[in-house]
C-alpha cells in the first residue's frame, strides 16, 4: 500500500463517510487489533488501552473528512491513536514528566550490535517501562519524533526528553543483558 490508499479502503472511507454503519466496522475490525497494541504501548494497561482505542475510534470517524489520501491511512490512524493516549494520560494524571535535573550532552549514539529479540519479549519489556521512559520511548522510536518535538508534545524540556529516553535505553539494555547477557 505505500503511500496511498487502496481502491477496496477508499470506497470503506467514503461509505464512513455517509455514516455507514457496516463501513465503520470494517475499517474497525481492519485496524482494531493494530491499534490497541499501540494504545497499550503507550499506556502500559489493558484497560486504559480499550478506552484509548474507543476514544481514538470516535476521534478517527470524526476526523475521517481530513484525511486527504495521501500518505498511509495506518500511519494517519496510528498518530490519531498515540495522541489519544498521551490526552488519556494527561487527564487521568498519569503522566507527570519531572524535569531533569541536569541536561544531558547531545551526543551521537554510540554504534551497537542488533539485539536479536523475538518482538513479543521485547514489547513486554517496553511495557514494563516506568511510564515517563516509556512514553519518550515510544515517541522517539516508534513514532520517530527528535526530542525537540517530543518536548513540545509533552511541555516538556529537550533534557528532560532526553533523559527519559535515556533511562529507558538504560533499563532495556540492562534488562535484555539479564535475560540474554
């Protein structure tokens, strides 16, 4: 699918469009799976993630008019979905970033050999993130976001960013060299 839509998604989105009913659970049941995951990612709890992924839903079928086809509908839903968890955690007053008391150096990240990690034991450990860490990792990683822009996301300072993401770097390492080290 790349960058653009299929012929079978189009035709679903137009349908939604119109309110239908039976569209909107096909593009529901096409994506449901996929998103909850990411909601889970980001809040760390089964039910928060189903309330994230209802939420995120509303917010998709109410936003469905803006997306303009270009780029991939996955990646239009998958940001709509992230964003709804990072609004979940800041009204459930979950999510409370403590500045960082020093900024750390912007230094390149060192070369590492790939950790071979089946997907499964490495999302586990993500999830057991203390949740600021997992947060900034989620953006940095998943969602590709610099720490620029992950502090605007958050109202947050750059060091701050960079320290949670380093921190969550700190813990996946030792935890991955505890378990395979």
């Amino acid at each position: 699918m790349g960058g653009t839509v299929n012929h079978n998604a189009t035709d679903v989105i137009a349908r939604c469009l119109q309110n239908d009913r039976q569209a909107q659970e096909e593009l529901y049941r096409a994506h449901a799976q996929r998103l909850y995951h990411i909601a889970l990612q980001y809040t760390g709890d089964r039910d928060a993630a189903k309330d994230v992924l209802q939420d995120g839903f509303v917010k998709i079928f109410q936003s469905l008019h803006k997306y303009t086809g270009k780029g991939a509908l996955e990646g239009w839903m998958n940001r709509i979905v992230a964003n709804t968890a990072i609004d979940y955690l800041r009204k459930h007053s979950k999510m409370r970033m403590v500045e960082a008391k020093e900024q750390l150096p912007d230094t390149a990240e060192e070369e590492e050999s790939p950790i071979h990690l089946p997907l499964d034991k490495m999302l586990g450990l993500i999830k057991q993130l203390p949740e600021q860490a997992r947060i900034i990792f989620n953006l940095y990683v998943i969602d590709n976001l610099n720490h620029r822009q992950i502090a605007e996301k958050l109202s947050i300072s750059e060091g701050t960013s960079k320290s949670q993401y380093s921190r969550a770097r700190g813990l996946l390492k030792k935890w991955i060299s505890q378990t395979h080290g």
